[in-house]
C-alpha cells in the first residue's frame, strides 16, 4: 500500500507515468535519508514524542542500513514506492511498530527535500575540492611557463604577444569565479527545511533548531511556505553553478582541441590519451577533450531546463516540483 494511497485503484499506466525512476533515483538518496531520520528522531525523543528505549532501538538499526547504502548493499524491492518507504519497510520490519513512529511530525514533502539538500551538499563539496586541484594545477602551469611565448589571438587571428603561463593563469582566474557561484548555490542547500511538513508546518513541537544543529546547516528555511516554495530555485542554483564550472572547462577544452591541430602545432598529447582512425593512420584525434566539451555544453543547458518547469508555478506543492530533482540527479551524477 502506497502512503498516499487513497484507497482506490490506481491506473497501472497512470502510476508509472507520474513514479517514472523514481526508485532507481532514490538510491542515491538512500544515505542522506537515513542520516535525517535519524536525526529527526533524536530530535522526537528530546521533544517527548519517543522514548529513550524507542531511540536505543531505531538508532542501532538505522546505522546498520547506512552502512548498507556506502556497501552498496541497499536496495529499493519491486513494488515499494520510494527510499523513504523501503527505510520505514525495514525499521517496522526489524522493530514493529516502533519503525512507523519515525515520521511523527514529518511529512514527505519536507522529507525529500531535506534528502536533496544533503546529497545536493555533499556533491557540491566533491565538486569543489576537484575544482580547488584543477585550479592549482593551473597555476603550477602558469607559473612553469609564464616565459614561453604564445600568439594572442582576437577572432582567432594573430593580434599581440602573450605566454602560455597567461593562457593557464586566466582559467585558473575564470575557476575562482565559477567558485563564488558554486559557494553561493552552496548557502542557499545548507538550510535545513525539516519541519516544514507539507509547506505549513506541523502541530507537533518540533525543535528544528536541534536537527539544523545535529545535519551540519548553516541555517533553517524559517517560512514554512517558502520552505517548499523554494523548490526548483535551490536546484537551479546548483545547476548554475556547475554550468559555470562547465563552461570554463569546455573553453579549456575548445582551445586544447585547436591547439594540438597543425594549423597551431601549439601542444600535443601521448598516443595513450589520443585515437586513431580507420583509414588514417597518422591521425591523432583529441576524442577526450571533444567528448568533455559536449559533456559540459550539455550541463549548460539544465539551468534553463529547470527554471521554466518551475517559473510559472504559484506558491505551494505541485507535482511539478518533482521533475527538477531528475535533472539535478543528471548534473551531479556527471560532475
């Protein structure tokens, strides 16, 4: 029985249209959901709303099934409809009754936004750690080679005199940028929207501030209405972001393409990082660089995606709201 199941059939062509992947996409989350159960409900015992016996039973159970999830040992079976679904399926299963009790006070809505700012979070800090090393690789290279001679070029024709070491410090310069808009994506995930229920709060006297504390946030989404009203920008922020990650890189990537060609002779690369062809034999081709370049001029365009399936939305949950999560799966994943 689904959770939201209104007690008539349901279409089986209407369910798989409106789950799609959800599941497959929902082992990505399965860490980051466990993580925030349990932090909720340790926040529910400090509240009343558990027991400490009910906390020492669910704790040791669910940092088992986290376990699972970095042993990619955690999986969502046929017929249940979510990670949420197959964590509380698990807890009840190994507990009883206790393992309902976990989603006292929490909705979905506000439990799947909490799993994407996690894992939104954390890809962001994958991210830029791999962005800080290709930043000081570059400047190792402006430095080693900020006497060697380069044309500088405008409309790719020969203008002025400039350095190979120029040429690397201004991408490492252009990463610095493409940082502060990644960082500030980053402020804008670390608020912590847990207690906002289905975007009007619970009756329930949840301490949010202890579960903001207890995941790391910075801060809280305070507006419970914002708190889901917010969905699609937090997502468009991170995309916006990477694109900007990617569109440096794919120029690094344009201009490694023209310089190892003959007409610039510039560069070259090992046979081991090139490919060759069927009929040409003497042929060096730069595949790496060109699929990287088509991989990141495909990021570029999620931004856009994102914001106009949520740009004309009034305020308040829509199913809508859920299709920004598919393409911010496709952004992190290939980041």
């Amino acid at each position: 029985m689904k959770l939201w199941d209104k007690g008539t059939a349901v279409n089986k062509k209407i369910e798989d249209f409106t789950i799609g992947r959800d599941r497959e996409l929902d082992v990505e989350l399965a860490p980051f959901d466990i993580l925030g159960t349990m932090a909720h409900i340790t926040m529910l015992q400090k509240v009343g709303l558990l027991t400490s016996e009910e906390l020492e039973q669910l704790l040791p159970v669910l940092k088992q099934l986290y376990q699972r999830t970095r042993n990619e040992g955690f999986v969502i079976e046929e017929g249940v409809e979510d990670v949420h679904s197959q964590v509380e399926m698990l807890l009840t299963a190994s507990l009883g009754d206790i393992g309902k009790k976990v989603h006292s006070g929490r909705s979905r809505n506000d439990q799947v936004l909490l799993d994407l700012k996690l894992y939104a979070r954390h890809r962001i800090q994958q991210v830029t750690g791999a962005v800080a090393e290709l930043f000081s690789a570059l400047q190792k290279r402006s430095e080693a080679h900020k006497d060697d001679l380069m044309p500088g070029y405008t409309h790719l024709q020969v203008a002025m005199p400039s350095s190979f070491g120029l040429w690397f410090g201004a991408y490492a310069e252009s990463l610095v940028d493409d940082m502060h808009l990644l960082l500030a994506a980053y402020r804008i995930v670390n608020q912590n929207p847990l207690g906002a229920a289905a975007g009007y709060g619970s009756s329930f006297p949840l301490d949010r501030q202890l579960t903001t504390e207890l995941l790391g946030f910075e801060d809280m989404s305070y507006n419970v209405v914002y708190a889901q009203m917010g969905r699609g920008k937090m997502e468009r922020s991170v995309a916006m972001g990477m694109a900007s990650v990617a569109a440096t890189v794919s120029k690094l990537a344009m201009d490694a393409c023209l310089y190892m060609s003959q007409n610039f002779s510039f560069i070259s690369l090992p046979d081991e990082l090139t490919t060759g062809s069927s009929i040409m034999p003497h042929k060096k081709n730069p595949d790496v660089f060109e699929l990287i370049r088509a991989k990141c001029n495909k990021l570029q365009a999620l931004p856009q995606q994102i914001m106009m399936i949520t740009s004309n939305l009034p305020s308040g949950y829509f199913r809508d709201c859920k299709s920004p999560r598919r393409f911010l799966f496709r952004l992190l994943m290939n980041s």
